[in-house]
C-alpha cells in the first residue's frame, strides 16, 4: 500500500512540475511577444525567468 501511496505523490509532484514549466515558458513567450510590439530595442537584460533558468541547470 505504501509503494502505490509513494507513486500518487511522485506523479502529482510530476504534474506540478509540468505544469510550472509550461507556465513559465508561455510567460516568457508573451514577454518575447510584448517585447517585440514595443517600440525601441530589444532587451538584452539577462533578467527574469531565463536568469533563473540558467542557474537552476547548473
């Protein structure tokens, strides 16, 4: 019983998971589109949730 308890958790955490990482690609990608509507030029900030993304691979 324990086993299949474990495996409900394991895969609800995999879901969350999921989930965050496509919230925060289509967040980014909205930003990209912003961005890119806007006059001026591009940001070239190393800000936001890709900064935070390239520290979480390291």
């Amino acid at each position: 019983m324990k086993g299949r308890k474990e495996q409900q958790d394991r895969s609800a955490d995999d879901r969350k998971a999921r989930l965050a990482e496509a919230l925060r690609a289509n967040l980014m990608k909205r930003k990209a589109q912003a961005r890119s509507r806007r006059a001026g030029a591009a940001d070239a900030r190393p800000d936001g949730l890709a900064a935070a993304r390239e520290q979480k691979e390291d």
